[in-house]
C-alpha cells in the first residue's frame, strides 16, 4: 500500500498527484471489501500507522 509509505494521508495524496479525499475514499473501500482496517486512525497531522492486518501484505511483498 503505497500510502503506507507517507507520514499522512496528505501527503501521500499529495506524492500520488491526487486529492486527499480521494485517497480516504479508495482506502475506506479497500477496508471495507477486505473487511478490516489496514491503517489505525489518528489525530490530524500525526503520522499514520498500518494495523497488523495492514503490515501482512507488505511482509509478505518484502519476501517474495
């Protein structure tokens, strides 16, 4: 998840050449079809964090 790799969302939407909006709305959707969260929520500005359900597919991209 590209995103991941970006301190916020802002940035990573920024980075991506896309508006934030649409990024939460692309990550709202993958959650909601994966059916859990793969990024834990935080305060405006802080910096964002994968849930270990996010951190699998990047550990498992890692081995591969």
């Amino acid at each position: 998840m590209a995103a991941a790799t970006y301190p916020t969302i802002r940035e990573a939407a920024q980075a991506l050449g896309i508006h934030q909006s649409t990024l939460v709305v692309q990550i709202n959707r993958l959650e909601r079809d994966l059916g859990q969260p793969l990024l834990e929520r935080v305060e405006p500005g802080r910096a964002m964090k994968l849930t270990p359900f996010g951190e699998w597919p990047s550990q498992q991209r890692r081995s591969a």
